[in-house]
C-alpha cells in the first residue's frame, strides 16, 4: 500500500516544483522588472493547481510556497525575538554643517586609509530583518527596540518582495535588513476603500504599513500591497563570499539583487563632502518624483572593514548618519473657505486653494481648524496661504505668505448660520469650536450619526459603509438609527446612487442586501454599554460608556438620574453630566430608544458579576496573554470585584503583566514599588 502512494506522490512532486519555479519566475519579473510574461488569467490558473496540489498532498507543501503569497494563516500572538545583530538607530540630523562634520571627522579617525561613502534614500517605512538559511527564508523580525522585535514571518510571506527561495550565489546565513513601504498608489487606494466602508483613513503610509505587519489576517496583509525594499546585509564574522562582492557595502547590495531582491536603484558611490552635498541637493527636490515615502538621505562609510574600527556610541554606529529633509513647504493663493459639518454638529472650516503640487501629490484643501485659528493666523481674504506636508499625508496651513497679501484685505468672516440647515450656530463658554445644536434635523449630523452608530466599535453592523448610509438617508429610508431595524429585503436590492458625473457611487443587490440584514440582527447581541456608546451621545466615548452602564446598570436608571448623580460616575464631569442629562431629557430621543429597545437592542447590563475576591484592588494590565485578550481579561478583574486602571499611580496595587509589555510601564511599577504579576499568578490569586 505504501509502495503505491509513493508511486503516485512523485508526479505530483514534480508537478508543483515545475509550477513553483514558473510562479517564482513570473513573479520575479513582475515585481522586479515590471514586466507580465503571462495574463492574469494564465498566472492565476496556474497558482490555483499549485494550491489544489497542496492541499491535496501537505507533506510536499514548502513554507515558502508561492502560495504563502496570498495569506491566510491566523496569527493571534506575535512572538517576541532577540536580534541576532542588534537593530541600531542611525544617528539624525537636519543641518547639513553635521554632514559635513561626520565626514570631517571620519576621515581624519581613519587618517591614510582609502575609502568611500555610499549616499542611499531613507525610506520612510517600518524596518524589519529577514534571515536566511540555505537560500530559504526561515524568518522575518521587526525592529522594535532595536534589542527585541516581534516575529511577523507569515506576514512578510505575503509580501511579493520578499524573496522566500533565493537563487545564483548567496551567504549560507546572513540576514537581511530592508524597509516595508506602502507606494503611494496603494495607500491612496486603501484609503478611498476604508473610507468607503465607513472606517478611518490612515494618516499615512508608514503608519498603514506597520498596522499591517501586525495583522492576525495574513490574507488581509497580503490585500495590502506593501513592497519591501533591502538597504542592510548582516553576515557572521566567518561568512563565506561566493559572489566576491561582501566586503563593501556597496557590493553586498548589488549581490543582493542577483539573489532576488528589490534593491533600491538610487544607491551612489561618494568619494568626497561635494558628491554627498551634491546627492543631498539632487534628492531634495528629485524625491517628490518617487512612488514611495522618504525623508532624507543615509551616509555609510562603504568599506566594511573600517566598521569595527570606526565603532559605536551607545545609541548609532560611528560609520554612518541619516541626514533627514526638512519639510516641504509652498505658497499657493486662497480661492474660499468652506464649512463642514460633523457628526456631532462641530463646524470645521476648510480652505479651498489653488491645486499646487505638495509632497508627491496635489493639494488644494486643508483645515482650517476652527474661529480662532483663523483669528490668530490672522487669515484674510485674497490671502496667500503657507501649506507643509511634512511626513503626513494631510496637508496643514502653517502661515501666510505675506509678501502676497494685497493692501486692505479685509478678515475672513467666520459664519453665524450652519451650511447644512440654516441653524444659528452655538459656541459653548470655554470651547474652541461652534457647533449646530439642530442634531436631528441637520442631514450631514444625521449621516455622521448613522457612520458612528454602526462603526465597529458600535454596533459592528458591517456593509454599511458612508456611501451606503447617505444612499439610504437621501431615499428616504433611514431617518435615524432605529429605522435600520425596519428595513426589509425588499427596499434594499437595487438601490443605486450616482454622483455628478454620472457615475455609479453606491449600489446594493441579492448578496449584499442579505449581508446587511444579517448584521443588523446580529447587532442585537451587543452588550448594553456599546450600545449606549452608539447612541452618540456628546463627550461620551468608548471608556465613558462602559463606566456609565456598569454604574446605572440599565438606561431606565440613567434617564432617572439628575445631573449630579450622573457627574457622581468616574471620569464624567459635570460638563459631560449635562449633556447627557439633556439628550436622556429630550422627548425625542426617549422615542429613539424606544423604539430600538423593542427591535430588540439591549438596554440592561448582564449581571457579570462573579465574586469579591479581588476586593476593589486596582489592577493596571499590559501586555498580551495566553488564555484571554486583553479586554477579556479587564472584565474577568471587574467580574471579580477588582478595579481596572489605565495608568500605573501609587493607588495601583497590581501590575498584570503578559508578554510585551510596555517598558515605560514596567520602569514605573519599579520606581513605585508596585507588584507586578503574571497571568498564572492573577489567576492563582482569583482561585484562592
């Protein structure tokens, strides 16, 4: 019988070696060279039989299959790794007299001895190490506190940039350093998604790249497109050199390439200050031309012998110094100001601007913050605006160019009526910003209501992303949140909206009309704080809601209570109190809950509470543990009777502490004496 399976196996063996080393190759020059040898189509066909005949025989399945490319495993912890070589940060500067200095000085510790430079682009990324064995991938790292990273090898797997099998001559063992960056294209792309889906946008790349790395998901990092970029070859003292090049840094990157990395073709040989300046001053400009983030220029002695000679301080290498670009800054003319509206009904004004081409992309909108922040730039009309970018992606006003403002230009006015509704507006005694008290009768603070209500944080109704939710509120078939309960099958295939171009913005048929309704029905097994952190209530957060239910237990209590007994809760001012006395108070909103108490929401607090054990001590958790996730572990203290604090104070009698936590909490547990424990010892203490 086994004779036969090992007769039928080796077809199969050598079919997904022919087709893992055709993937490999279309790969490679898809990704390296951008060039396509086969359609999407043939290309997809083909991984598909390689997936088939893995699943079909998993002992012939490789860990670094091409199939890995497209994710899938889970990852719920990611384990923490000392650095075989330790991840130092370079050491920065913005003035280019410490270039200058820097090369001064090595030259002069170096005295006779011939050497270059090599001048490379920083990328503004997420640094991680690779390391390689026999030419295979066996894990990826990254940097944390440049002692300690965490493993995100399944991750990185999904990352098309990566080499998982490297082919010419390579080191039998070295590790290789590099960045992971979201091109420009990409993020813009995934940013226009999540807001289509009624999630935040992020900020920008690097901070999408490196909430990416960290995803449970690899399926959902590898939908995120990220490119890895090699700047680093670390290698043992008695590394072997088949390709000749090791001992430069300059040659162990281009013996990168020829074993299948992305090597950044930017990379130049200096001799001398002036070929550094001159690279400084051509990038300075150059790289708003790049698809990819940097933000300055890295200066390494290229003889790797010298290394060790030049040696350390205690933070960054003496053999090397990033210089970082300041920000870019430009002047462009102020064609309006336009006020938008918020959920909550805050006014936010926005200048509109003549389109003038800022870090790699066009801008011609950025806040204005609100009345006082145009008083104090002094902001008038016809005026010429002074607009940074910086490492950010959302541009902000930093002055005014005033060589341009035309004599008896007159003060912006600031509006007195809301945009939207005509209502007179409101600004509160010690409050930056106005606001529209007209919340149910003001459509974008109704639309912003309906975004909050059923955000993830919320209820977690998913499909019902912006453009959905305005769709819906113009057809005049959601009005408040409760109507969301209402809806039927019926009202919801075929809906369509368009935007002034006549092109399609939103639409929902069969699949998706049945996807929403699930997750509206499913929404009613959400616990009462979250849905009284749904309701939007102002000033009332995440932390605030739960306190809030916890305390009142039910929203019967709560609209009972006076303002004094709802400050009386922790963390809710009288400020906050008010609010949410009158929103409770108001008829209108007594009919809202009303209504979504009998579709069923939850409005009472599960009884959670299990004993007293813990006796009011206050517990401060940090870190990631092994039989609950965090939140999960916070509600079995409170189910208790223990107290859960956010920051470590003299009141705090315990530290619980799972795996990576935080130092700066760990070095003030020290300093205050306070306990700290682990998750056996936590539950050793419950079980006493």
């Amino acid at each position: 019988m086994d004779l036969f399976s090992n007769i039928d196996i080796e077809p199969a063996r050598k079919r997904i070696a022919e087709l893992t080393a055709l993937i490999d190759q279309y790969n490679y020059e898809y990704y390296m060279n951008d060039r396509s040898l086969v359609s999407d189509f043939e290309f997809d066909k083909l991984l598909r039989e390689l997936i088939d005949l893995e699943r079909q025989y998993p002992e012939l399945a490789s860990p670094n299959s091409p199939t890995k490319r497209v994710g899938g495993e889970v990852n719920k912890s990611f384990k923490q790794v000392t650095h075989r070589f330790p991840m130092l940060s370079l050491g920065n500067t913005y003035s280019i007299e410490e270039i200058v200095d820097f090369e001064s000085r090595t030259r002069k510790l170096l005295g006779d001895t011939e050497f270059s430079y090599t001048c490379e682009l920083k990328y503004d990324g997420v640094a991680i190490g690779l390391t390689y064995r026999h030419g295979q991938l066996v894990q990826a790292v990254t940097r944390g506190n440049g002692a300690v990273g965490d493993d995100i090898t399944t991750n990185a797997r999904t990352i098309p940039t990566i080499p998982l099998r490297l082919h010419g001559d390579y080191p039998d063992d070295f590790e290789a350093r590099g960045e992971v960056v979201y091109p420009f294209d990409e993020f813009e792309a995934f940013n226009r998604q999540r807001e289509a889906d009624g999630d935040e946008p992020f900020a920008n790349p690097r901070n999408a790249a490196s909430g990416s790395l960290k995803l449970q998901d690899s399926a959902e990092c590898a939908k995120r497109k990220l490119q890895f970029c090699m700047y680093f070859m670390m290698l043992p003292s008695n590394a072997d050199d088949p390709t000749g090049l090791l001992s430069t840094h300059y040659g162990r990157l281009q013996a990168a390439l020829q074993m299948g990395f992305k090597v950044q073709p930017y990379i130049k040989e200096c001799r001398n200050i002036e070929e550094i300046r001159a690279f400084i001053d051509y990038w300075d400009n150059a790289r708003w031309s790049l698809p990819f983030a940097i933000d300055g220029i890295v200066i390494k002695v290229n003889q790797v012998k010298l290394w060790d000679s030049l040696g350390l301080t205690a933070k960054s290498p003496r053999w090397a110094i990033a210089y970082k670009f300041k920000a870019q800054q430009v002047s462009t003319p102020l064609e309006s100001i336009s006020f938008q509206v918020g959920r909550t009904g805050i006014i936010t004004p926005v200048a509109n601007m003549k389109p003038v081409w800022l870090g790699g992309t066009t801008v011609k909108r950025a806040t204005l913050v609100n009345a006082d922040f145009i008083e104090k730039m002094d902001i008038r009309e016809g005026d010429s605006l002074l607009v940074e970018k910086g490492g950010e992606i959302i541009p902000k006003v930093v002055g005014i160019d005033m060589q341009k403002r035309q004599p008896g230009a007159r003060p912006v006015p600031y509006i007195t009526n809301c945009p939207e509704c005509g209502a007179r507006l409101v600004r509160a005694d010690g409050e930056a910003g106005h606001y529209c008290p007209n919340q149910d009768g003001c459509p974008p603070q109704i639309v912003g209501r309906l975004e909050h209500f059923v955000s993830r944080k919320a209820m977690n109704i998913d499909n019902l992303g912006s453009e959905r939710l305005e769709m819906l509120y113009s057809k005049g078939l959601v009005r408040d949140v409760a109507d969301l309960y209402s809806l039927t099958r019926e009202q919801l295939v075929g809906l369509e909206s368009y935007d002034d171009d006549g092109l399609r913005r939103a639409s929902i048929q069969d699949k998706g009309a049945d996807n929403i309704l699930n997750a509206i029905d499913k929404s009613k097994d959400v616990p009462f704080e979250r849905v009284l952190f749904a309701l939007g209530i102002r000033y009332v957060g995440e932390v605030g809601a739960k306190k809030l239910a916890r305390y009142f237990k039910n929203i019967d209590a709560m609209m009972s209570a006076s303002v004094e007994e709802l400050a009386a809760v922790e963390d809710v001012g009288e400020k906050t109190a008010t609010f949410i006395y009158d929103y409770l108070h108001d008829e209108r909103h007594r009919q809202l809950i009303e209504r979504l108490r009998k579709a069923g929401l939850k409005f009472t607090t599960a009884n959670i509470h299990v004993s007293n054990v813990l006796n009011e001590k206050v517990f401060v958790v940090s870190g990631v543990f092994s039989r609950f996730s965090r939140e999960e572990i916070k509600a079995h203290i409170e189910q208790h009777g223990g107290k859960v604090s956010s920051s470590i104070s003299s009141k705090t009698d315990y530290v619980l502490a799972g795996e990576k936590m935080g130092p700066e909490k760990l070095k003030k547990a020290e300093k205050l004496g306070v306990p700290i424990i682990s998750e056996d010892d936590y539950l050793k203490m419950v079980q006493e």
